[in-house]
C-alpha cells in the first residue's frame, strides 16, 4: 500500500478529541478514500498532564513542542485546532512555507491575517483548507471556492454564531431579557465564561470576512467589517418585533454594491437586525447556522446546520484532511486565493439599510408632523407609521408611543435621523432602534 499520509495535529481540545476518535473510527474508510492510511505523527498541546477521557491515541504522540513538530520531515499535513492569533500564525506560515498542507479551523487567524496565509502556501506549493472555520460542520466554503465559481454572488446572509442565535431564540421563545437568556445559554454550555468574543460580535465578523473575500473573490478582513453585538438588544424590542411579525437575528451580510463614482464595492456588516417570520433565516433557531447566498443564476441558496461542537467541526477538518491527503498524492494543489476583484470596502454609513424606530412622544397635536420632519430632513422616506398607547411615564400631557418602518437609506442618514429625534422636546425617549432586513 502507498506509505502513509502523517498529520501533526495541534491542539487536543473540544475540537480537536474529536478528531483523533474520528480519524481511529474511520481509519478504514479514511484510507480507502485518500488512497493512503492517515496517520498521527504528533499532537502538540499546551499541558501533557491534562484528562483527555479514553481517546484511541498513544500518550507518547503528545508533546508541548509545536513547532518541532511541524518541522519534522515526516509530517506532511498540519491540522491546526488551537485557536487565537499567536502562536497559530507562526506555526502555520512555518509549515506552509515548508510545503506542509495546512487545515485549520482558526477564524480568528483567517479573519486577522489570512494574507499572510495564503501567501505562505503559494510560496510553499501546499494547500491551505479552512472549512471549519465558518459555521462549523456546514459544507459553506467549498461551495464558494468551488461549486460557486461559474456564477456571481450578490449578497450572503447569515446566521453564523450559535451562542448568539440560542440567546435571541430564547429571548424570542420566553419574552426573557438579554442577561436571563445568556444566563441559559451558560448554563447549557452554549455560551463560554467569557462571551465577549460571541455577543460582542467578534466572532460573526471574522466569520462575515471569510465569507465575504470567498464570495466575492476580494480581500476582507475583520477590521474591514462593520460589527455591533447583541448586549442592548432588549425584551422590548424583541417584543416591538413579534408586534411586526418579525424575529430578531444577528445577521451576517455581506453585499456587492457600487459607489457614487460606479465603482463597485463590497460592504460587509454584523449586527442585529429584525428580519419576517417569513424570511427562511428566522425559524433558524437554538444554536444552529444558516447562511443564505444569492447568485446571479443559482438564485437564492441556504445552507442550514451544527455551526459548532467538536464532532460537527471535526467533520468539516477531516473534509478538509482528505482532501488535502488526496492532493498530495496526486501531486496537485488547490486553486489559490481568488482575490483578483480587489473591490474597495464601503464604509458602514453607506449601507442601504431600513430602520424600525419606536419612539415615546408626547401625545398631542403637531407631533407626528414634527417627527415626520426630522425624517423627511435627512431624505429618509418613511414606509409605515403606528402609533399606540402610552408606553413610558406619564409626561406633561401624557405619552404616546410611534412605531416608524422607513425605506431603506444610507446608514449615516438614518443614524442622524435618530440622533436629530433623541433631541427633540417633544420626544421622552427613543425605546428601540433596530435595522430592519429581507423585506419586513
Ligand atoms: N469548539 C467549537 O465548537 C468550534 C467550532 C468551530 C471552530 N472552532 C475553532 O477550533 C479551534 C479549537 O477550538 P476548541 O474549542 O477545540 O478549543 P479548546 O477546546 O480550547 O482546545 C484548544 C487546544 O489547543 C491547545 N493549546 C492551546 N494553546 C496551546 C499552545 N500554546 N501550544 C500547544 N497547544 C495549545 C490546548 O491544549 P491543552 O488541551 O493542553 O489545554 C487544547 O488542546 C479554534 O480556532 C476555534 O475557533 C471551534
């Protein structure tokens, strides 16, 4: 049989268990599929000590000796499951400028600095695969790189952070407040002890920019992407939604778009947002993934899952794993980085978005003319207007709430909308501002 194809796997965590079982469960079909068994050369990990239940492994394959290990002549392929910007990108620029494949499942590294990636692997000859990396087990970036490539994309949208989706959808389920659900999601182990990374929003951005420089064959990179996390979202809003018919959702969603001067242009944005019930990405609930694509000729696409766990990630790594091992033996590599369309990013004040602004005024004539001027000063066009019984504290001549829909305008003119309303006498306060998406 052809000699066989050796892994240095870093990392032995969640993700990285799983695997190490996948890959002894599977070696049959593994090999049968690859053309050569896959074998683990080493496993580097950050403590030798620690409790990693009965995995199928030898204890002397694990060492605290990453980089020695990638520079060890017969590992051919790197799987790298650790996680965070250093000493990720070291090891892997090190091991793609070697000529080792790489897999990894590092978001944050791809979102940070997948230049610096991409470069080392054209300079090295090997492949770099990252499936894992966006939405977990879900088959989303070979569809991009590759089933994808005869059509253009216009617009993904996504769900793409589980931890956020099981707070919203549980927000959304019980009328429950925002620290009540993320309460939930920890308790159920959907959320980690620091959640900063996902209710901040930080990890759908990175996310938004993979997806964004695959989809439109350009470079985007997390500082590129316009991100808001759900920590304000509140019970009234999600209230003011159901009142609409809508959810509310942390979108992903990135948009070719062409600026004043004709050019064309990407924005690429994170935030919540109040989408239809109606809409296919609203009875996406728990803590699954859902993006939805739209191609020219494709039409609308969605692909729906586990975006995280260790077997559903180590899905997508071993994906990744054969085909890789498969390219070696066949002595190819994979299309490069397709980054040929170099679009210029549009700053977030000039997305075209909708508002749904609810507003406490005081209840009496002339009001809603006055409110109605704010809007028609910055060219926002009003859609709907609501108007329902008081909702704050009683003010001089008691209150009224105004719920407003407008067409969809620049970001920077709705904000300022906003802004201009928070000043006005006559408004108490400005209960909810969310953007509004696909079509409410
Ligand atoms: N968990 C998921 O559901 C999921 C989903 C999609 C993508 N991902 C991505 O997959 C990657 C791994 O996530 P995970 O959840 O498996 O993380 P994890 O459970 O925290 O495991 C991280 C592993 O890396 C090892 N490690 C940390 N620092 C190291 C160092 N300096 N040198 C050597 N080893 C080191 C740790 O060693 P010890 O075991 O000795 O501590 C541990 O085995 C991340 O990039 C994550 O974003 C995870």
């Amino acid at each position: 049989m052809t000699s066989p194809v050796r892994l240095a796997l870093l990392g032995c965590g969640t993700v990285g268990q799983e695997v190490v079982r996948l890959l002894h469960e599977q070696s049959a079909d593994l090999a049968a599929r690859v053309g050569a068994p896959l074998e683990i050369a080493g496993i580097a990990v950050r403590r030798l000590g620690r409790d990693r239940g009965d995995l199928p492994v030898d204890e002397s394959l694990f060492t605290t000796d990453a980089l020695g290990l990638i520079k060890r002549d017969d590992v051919d392929v790197v799987v790298e499951v650790v996680g965070g910007i250093e000493p990720a990108r070291g090891w892997l620029v090190e091991a793609l400028r070697a000529g080792k494949s790489v897999v990894t499942a590092n978001k944050a590294l791809l979102a940070e600095d997948g230049v610096a990636l991409h470069e080392a692997a054209a300079e090295g000859g090997g492949d770099l695969y990252y499936e894992a990396s966006v939405a977990g087990a879900i088959p989303l970036l070979r569809p991009l790189r590759e089933s994808l490539h005869g059509d253009r994309i216009n617009r993904v949208t996504g769900i793409v952070n589980g931890t956020t989706n099981f707070i919203l959808s549980a927000m959304d389920a019980t009328g429950a407040g925002f620290a009540e659900a993320l309460e939930e999601a920890t308790a159920l182990g959907y959320a980690e002890a620091d959640p900063t990374a996902d209710v901040e929003g930080f990890d759908a951005a990175a996310k938004a920019a993979i997806l964004a420089s695959l989809a439109f064959h350009t470079r985007v990179g997390a500082a590129d992407v316009h991100r808001e996390g759900i920590t304000e979202v509140t019970a009234a809003d999600m209230a003011s939604a159901q009142a609409m018919g809508c959810t509310i959702k942390l979108l992903c969603i990135a948009a070719r778009g062409v600026d004043s001067t004709g050019r064309e242009t990407v924005s690429v944005r994170v935030h919540p947002a109040m989408i239809p019930r109606s809409h296919p990405l609203a009875s996406v609930g728990d803590a699954f993934n859902a993006v939805f694509v739209e191609a020219d000729a494709a039409g609308q696409l969605m692909f729906y899952g586990r975006g995280a766990g260790g077997a559903p990630t180590a899905s997508a790594v071993l994906g990744d794993v054969v085909a890789v091992s498969r390219n070696r033996l066949a002595g190819v590599r994979a299309a490069s980085e397709s980054a040929y369309a170099d679009l210029s990013v549009r700053p977030m004040g000039e997305a075209l978005t909708r508002y749904h602004v609810s507003l406490d005024v005081a209840d009496r004539p002339g009001v809603l003319a006055a409110v109605a001027g704010v809007f028609a000063r910055h060219d926002v066009s009003i859609a709907t207007v609501r108007q329902g019984s008081a909702g704050g504290a009683p003010g001089r001549d008691g209150d009224a709430e105004l719920v407003i829909v407008t067409h969809v305008a620049p970001d920077a003119a709705l904000a300022a909308t906003v802004g201009e309303l928070r000043g006005l006498d006559i408004v108490r306060s400005v209960t909810s501002v969310l953007r509004v998406e696909g079509g409410a």
